[in-house]
C-alpha cells in the first residue's frame, strides 16, 4: 500500500455509509416536505375558512311561523311581528340564537317564545357533529321536546327533558343552548328573573374506563413486562367493548378537526373528551409513541378479532406499494380536515365507517365499505387501520413534528454551549 492511500476496508466501509445515507435520506427529505405542506396548508386554510363562513342571521319564522316578519334586536334576537289591516303590528313572540358546545364543535340553535312565555318551537340552525350521530337527534324529533315548556323551565336532560341515546352529548349541548336563548329573552323582552345552572362534574364509567385503558396500556409498554401480548389483547377488548358498543365515543378525524378549529366542549360534562384527546396527545409527546391505534382503538380491535379467526395473511403488500398505500392514506387524511377547516364544520371531515358498526347507522355506500373491510379484515391485518384510516397518519405527523422540534431544540442548545465553552 503507497503511503497516503485509504486502506481498502476503510474505503468499503465509507461506501457503505454513503450508501445508506442515499437511501435514507430521500424518505426522510420527502416526510419533512410533506409535513410542512400540510401545516403551512392547514394555517392557510384555517384564515380562508374564517374569512368566508361569515352566516347570515337565520329567519326567525323557522320558531315563530305565525310571524310575517321579524325585526332584529341586540343579542342574536329577534321580534316577530304580523301586519294588521289597519297597518298596526302586533308581536306574536320573540326569537333568540344562541350555541353550546357539542362533541365535535358548537351546536347552533334558536329559540321562539310567544308573548306568554311558552316555547313555540326550536330550530338547529347549524352544528358541527359527525352527521350519524345527529341524524338520531332528527330521526327522534328530540326538538320537539321542548315545545310548549315554560320560558325559564331548567331544560334538564333527565328531567323534563330525554337525551337520545348515543347522542348525548349533542342533546345537552341542544339543551344548553335552548336554555341559553330562553333565558335571555325572559330577562330582556319579560322582565323575567332567571336561574344561574351550572351543570354538575360529571365523571362516571366513561371517563374511569378511559383512565383504566391508559394505564393498562403503560404497564404494557414497559420494556421488562412479560405479559405485553396478553394486557394488549385484553386493552383492545375493553376498547371495542366499552369505547365502541357501549359508549359509542371513539376518536374521529372531526376531534383533531375541531381542535384546529379552537372547538371544545363543556369540561364540566365532557371530561372523557379531554382524557382521550389530552392523553392521546401528552403519551405521544412524552413517550413519542401512539398510545390509541395499537392498543384500545375500538374498530382496530374488531380487525385484529376477525384477522385472528381467519388469519390474515392472504394478502401484505411489498415496500413500494406500501409507501404508495401510505401516501393515499395521508393524502385522505390531508383532504379530510382541508374541507373541515375550509368549512369550518368538523362533521364535514368525518368519513370514518365505524359508526355503522357501534350504532348501527349510516348511509347504504358507509355499509358496503363496512362488509368490505369486515371481510377483508379475515385475510388482510388490519386492512382500514393500514390503509385507510386517517388517525394513523395524522399521529405520525404529530409524533415526526414533535421529533422534529426535539432535534432542532437540541442543536440549538448544542450551539449555545459551543459558543460558552470558546
């Protein structure tokens, strides 16, 4: 060997680095341009959506039908007047909007009083629900509930009122608003006093099966526990079981959407919500793990029940097309909370089909698709999970995002200490 030359092993195992610096970087290079798009895309958006969903005020004979117009009055309210021959007007009751917060966003509603101050009608003049969990609000003429109460009547669910089951998160929030826009037309246009209601804490076997299921799922993910396969197994049980059949509250894109969007529901009787969408979000961060698809997803868990009674190994596609798949599956994602954030309506994202299968509703197409996947879950792993599902990729962006600031954080403070020690 001349001197001044690389030794042969030496050279080999530079090429070598090269080449898998090739090769890893342009996947990284990609995902990073891909996130940034889609932050930068989602920001955008969010302005737009802002900008030109300004809604024009609701026509207040939806709740006074008798009225042959209404004149506006401050505070979201309304007079609805008729027109006598004589060109008097008599006031035949008042119109009130006012919203609450539901499960994915704020639920829009207005209130029609006559002048005895009874309640002549409700009207839903907007809402941001997953659209099968409203449809059991319309198909249960749950509005009509409140026709004829007394103006400064509680409105409580339970009570005078009965939620609809699977949706009751919705039909308090509809009745929080009720009681809102009533309220406010017994103090300004009857001089009547009202009744401050806070609602209770509500913190039952939703919110303790939630807790169970994350700390079942850190025992689990400890690196010394043995018996990880089984407690994931029975976590993903408790998940299908209680968080899909009998709760009927799985996480959706329209829970990401909405909180883009700043939405948030009443804590007081939403504590489940926060629990799962906190924890989700502060086990990812600080564990920079998925604590939901893996181990108590509730559709996920009834793939993986069909896939252990078939199998599933008919079908696992190659590396090319599974980055491919995994592009789709972004891009759904992507255009699902696009549109939400364009139309400012969380509802709008959701195209979820699992809310056929835990409250047995949906459209026709949301069936075939559901039989589909069920089918397809028998031979394939997972295969909405894989391949469609729009949880998976936007917890990979949040999870590659926080990586991301973690590295650039840690080369700053890296620089800071360069710069100390010369």
């Amino acid at each position: 060997m001349r001197g001044g030359e690389t030794p042969p092993s030496i050279l080999s195992l530079k090429m070598i680095k090269k080449d898998q610096i090739k090769t890893k970087k342009p996947k990284d290079y990609w995902n990073k341009r891909a996130a940034i798009f889609a932050i930068v895309s989602i920001i955008i958006t969010w302005i737009i959506g802002y900008a030109i969903n300004n809604e024009a005020p609701p026509d207040c004979k939806m709740v006074l039908p008798s009225a042959d117009f209404c004149k506006p009055l401050d505070n979201d309210s309304f007079e609805g007047v008729i027109q006598n021959e004589d060109r008097t007007e008599t006031i035949v009751g008042w119109a009130s909007l006012n919203e609450a917060p539901g499960y994915a966003g704020p639920v829009k509603v207005m209130v029609g009083i006559d002048p005895a101050g009874t309640v002549l009608g409700t009207y839903v003049t907007s809402n941001s629900e997953t659209p099968n969990y409203y449809e059991r609000i319309e198909n249960e003429k749950f509005l009509e509930e409140f026709i004829g109460l007394p103006v400064i009547s509680p409105f409580k669910i339970g009570e005078e009122i009965e939620a609809v089951t699977r949706a009751t998160v919705t039909s308090n929030a509809i009745a929080e608003a009720v009681r809102t826009a009533s309220y406010t037309i017994a103090e300004t246009q009857l001089g009547l006093e009202v009744e401050t209601i806070i609602e209770p804490i509500k913190f039952g076997a939703p919110e303790i099966a939630i807790l169970g299921l994350y700390l079942v799922g850190y025992i689990g993910h400890r690196g010394n526990f043995k018996y990880k396969k089984q407690v994931r197994w029975l976590s993903l049980i408790i998940g299908m079981v209680y968080l899909g059949f009998i709760f009927n509250i799985p996480v959706t894109v329209a829970n990401f959407t909405s909180l883009l969007l700043g939405y948030f529901p009443n804590w007081r009787t939403n504590l489940y919500w926060f629990f799962l969408m906190g924890g989700i979000l502060f086990v990812s961060t600080v564990d920079n793990k998925n604590p939901y698809c893996q181990w108590f997803c509730p559709f996920g868990a009834a793939q993986e029940c069909l896939g252990a009674i078939g199998g599933a190994r008919l079908w696992s596609p190659g590396k090319s097309i599974r980055r491919n798949l995994e592009w789709i599956q972004r891009g759904l994602a992507f255009g699902a909370i696009i549109l939400g954030l364009l139309m400012r309506n969380p509802g709008f994202s959701s195209f979820e089909i699992f809310g056929n299968l835990f409250s047995f509703t949906g459209s026709w197409p949301q069936w075939v698709i559901l039989v589909i996947v069920l089918l397809l879950s028998l031979f394939i792993k997972r295969p909405w999970c894989n391949y469609l599902c729009p949880i998976d990729p936007i917890m990979d962006l949040v999870l590659a995002s926080h990586r991301w600031i973690k590295q650039e954080f840690r080369k700053i403070w890296q620089l800071k200490n360069l710069k100390k020690n010369s």
